[in-house]
C-alpha cells in the first residue's frame, strides 16, 4: 500500500514524521473523509468548499490546493493502490514547520490515505443503530467546532464510552445541552413530514453529506433547527449522516424505538446518484 506525502508517493509502513510534527504535537490541522467511485471522486466541490473553508480558519496558507490537484493526487492514489472501483479516502492537512503554540510558518502539509471498501457500504443498514448521549464532554459552538479538526479527542472519547456501553454511536452535546452530532455523523430527525437537523450555530460539523441533503431536491421539507434531547425522543425516525456510508437509520435512543420509512426514501434518493 502506498500513501501521498506532499505530492510523492511512498510507501505507508515508511516512517516519515519527525517528533515535531504540528499535528501530533497540537492537532493543528484539519481533514477530509471522501470517498471514491468508479474512479470519480464523489461530492468533490463541497468537499474542496469545506477545505478551504477550514484552512482559511485555522489561518493556514492553502498554497496548492487546488481541486483539480487534489483530485488528480487522490484518484492516482487509489489507482496505484488498486482501489479506484471504491475506496476511502483520507486527506489530512497540517501546518508545516515547528514552534511552540505559535508557529513558524502557516504552510501547509498534507498526506492522502486510501483504504478499499465493500459495496455493502451501498446498503441501508438492515437493523437500526443504538444511540444514546455522551455525558463527558460538550462541543463548543464557536466556529473551530465546525471543521472537521486534527484535534478530536472528544470524538475519541465518545467512541470509547459507545464501544464500553454495547452502542453503536453516542451524541455529542452543546454547551447548552442541545444536540451538536455524534462522533462521526450529523444528526437527522424526522417529525411528520419534516425533516430537522442542527444548525453550524448549535457546534455541528459542517458534513458534506449534510450540506447535500439540504440542497437536495427531496419530497420532504428539510429545515435546520436546534434540537434537544427531548425533541429526539418524541421524533418519529432518527438517522445519521456522512461522507463515506451516506446515511444509517437508528432504531432506538434510550427508551424510545423508531421506524425507518423517511430515511429508506432518502437512502434511495441519495444512491441514485451512487454515492
């Protein structure tokens, strides 16, 4: 297997890092989980959107970072690695140079993973995600809160109290108690023949499959809306959303169970642009 460093393709059990390095030191850079297929990079624009976004944020120079660059750079990445039927992506980006807190130089860096997936990924999952709350950290609501950061100890965490608890994501919190997302998804709640999710305001990654679905042309009315956690156990369905699986449905939150008769129609609608 082989990973991008910089532009060069070496191998990815090559050490490469030195101890200094600004992202294992602070976490001080962002990422993008993509996902590709058939040889064509899906949702490449609002990926691209969300990068440059993010660098401008954290105030790193983006230099090179052009689509069409990082594209060509990931698609003969998955090439090389035979995975350009479907693979996952990973593209991290981190400010290069030393320092201390404040550092050197804003240049960046960046690496570009691939892993093959199975087509399964397609599929609706057959049973409903156990979901419940992560009680031992909350998300900011500032803007750091919407990139997706090299620095995710509270996804982390979250993950670990998920696995500990025999769920199979946990929701992550506002300072305010109100629903942010979970550990790697937004979150989608379904009341009527409405469909809510939170705004960026409420501390939510800025998902690129969230930001697909609120532009897509859906028979359902999508709206963003601070949600708290009574509004999820009196919703009628519940799904979770990402760049890589698209969407899963949730059968139970605490004590409440739920359906999943919107969220197959948006999974529908999604795959028909294969995604």
């Amino acid at each position: 297997m082989l990973l991008c460093h910089n532009g060069k393709f070496i191998p990815a059990d090559k050490p490469f890092l030195m101890a200094d390095n600004r992202s294992f030191r602070y976490g001080d850079g962002c990422f993008e989980t993509m996902k590709v297929y058939q040889g064509q990079l899906l949702l490449a624009d609002l990926h691209f959107e969300r990068l440059m976004a993010s660098l401008h944020i954290l105030h790193i120079d983006p230099a090179q970072f052009t689509k069409d660059y990082i594209s060509r750079l990931v698609l003969e990445l998955c090439s090389r690695n035979n995975a350009s039927e479907l693979a996952r992506v990973r593209l991290s980006v981190y400010r290069g140079g030393s320092g201390l807190y404040v550092p050197e130089t804003n240049t960046p860096e960046f690496i570009i993973q691939s892993w093959e997936l199975s087509r399964s990924i397609f599929e609706l999952n057959e049973t409903g995600l156990q979901l419940d709350v992560f009680p031992d950290a909350r998300k900011n609501t500032d803007k750091l809160s919407n990139i997706k950061s090299n620095n995710s100890l509270p996804y982390i965490l979250g993950g670990i109290y998920a696995k500990q608890h025999g769920l199979q994501e946990v929701i992550m919190l506002n300072p305010y108690g109100r629903v942010a997302d979970t550990t790697i998804a937004n979150i989608f709640m379904v009341k009527g023949k409405k469909i809510f999710t939170p705004p960026l305001s409420e501390g939510c990654v800025c998902g690129v499959m969230r930001k697909h679905i609120l532009q897509m042309d859906l028979p359902f009315k999508v709206e963003e809306q601070p949600l708290s956690i009574e509004d999820l156990e009196n919703a009628d369905e519940i799904f979770l959303t990402n760049a890589v699986y698209g969407l899963r449905w949730v059968g139970r939150f605490r004590d409440s169970s739920y359906g999943n008769a919107t969220a197959t129609i948006v999974h529908d609608l999604l795959h028909e642009g294969v995604l």
